[in-house]
C-alpha cells in the first residue's frame, strides 16, 4: 500500500476523468452546423460541463506522487479543450441573441441589420472554434488511449477492478449530470 495520500483514491479519478472526457469528445463530435442553434448549444454547454469535470479530476490524480509526463500533458490539453470549448458556447449563446429581430442591438441603435450583421459573424467564429476543438479531439485520440491504458496496465488487480467499476458508474451517470448542468448555464 502507497504512503502517498492521493494514491488511495487515483483509479476513481482516472475513472471519472476518463469517462468524462470520452461523454465530452461525443458531444463535440456531434455538434454540426446542420443542427438547430439551441441543439448546438446545449451540445457545448454539456461538452463544457465534462470537460471541467475531468479537467477536475484529472488534477486531483495528478496530485498523485508517481504521475506521468504524459498524464500532466493531458491535464494541460483539458484546460486547452475548456477554453475553446467555453468560446464555442458563448458564440453559440450570442448567435441565439442577436438573431431574433427583437434583441437588443436593434433595439438600441434602431437598425434591424444590426443584430443580424452581429449573429453572422458569431456564426463564423463559432465554426473556426468548433473546427479546431474538433482537429484537437482527433488529433488527441491516441494519445489518449495510449495514456489510459498505460495507466491501467500500471494498477494492481484490485485498483483495475475499482477502476472498471468507477468508470461504468460514472459513464452511465455523466449524461444526465451533463444535461442538468448546461440546463443552469
């Protein structure tokens, strides 16, 4: 048994932070400009919420005495995912404003092209983001896999068994926090 306090707990966070990410990685894969704007901003609002959770735990893992390189790396490229992410949504959350005739802009300046001039050019932003959170996810999938079962291969039969076990609940549970937490948003 470890003496490090944050090895006790590790696999349930390598768990979570696994489950999350992949819940996450659905979502941004299936966020498509063919999809309505509320669709695809509950898409990323959720994609957001999995994304700060893992990041959340992957963090606390890594708190851990003998964690990897590789595993620290991941942590920084959740941050990067967070971020572009949390941008996608606000473009999406803007296009959802100023496209109704009656929003604010127009409003204030007396000029119904106003609003509509603004939600294009959210339109185009969002889907440059959403470009490079998608090249980013792609170009994650190896290496990710990589880490996860490198990280597996390192755990004792019992932490694989909790691990399994934590990561079928937390997989099965992630939908329905997901959906709750972009509700708030």
């Amino acid at each position: 048994m470890s003496t490090d306090p944050f090895h006790l707990n590790r696999t349930v966070h390598l768990a979570r932070r696994d489950a999350l990410y992949e819940k996450a990685v659905r979502r941004i894969l299936h966020i498509s400009v063919r999809k309505c704007p509320q669709e695809q901003c509950q898409l990323a609002n959720e994609a957001f919420y999995l994304l700060t959770e893992a990041h959340r735990h992957a963090e606390i893992a890594n708190l851990a005495g003998k964690t990897s390189t590789q595993s620290k790396l991941f942590e920084q490229v959740l941050g990067t995912l967070i971020d572009n992410t949390q941008s996608l949504s606000r473009m999406l959350r803007r296009r959802l404003v100023f496209g109704h005739k009656d929003n604010h802009l127009n409003r204030f300046f007396g000029a119904p092209e106003i609003g509509e001039k603004v939600s294009s050019h959210y339109i185009r932003c969002a889907g440059l983001i959403l470009r490079g959170l998608k090249n980013i996810v792609h170009s994650a999938e190896t290496p990710f896999k990589e880490l996860s079962k490198t990280s597996i291969a390192k755990m004792t039969s019992v932490d694989k068994a909790r691990y399994e076990k934590a990561y079928t609940h937390f997989f099965e549970l992630a939908d329905s926090e997901a959906a709750a937490a972009a509700e708030r948003q």
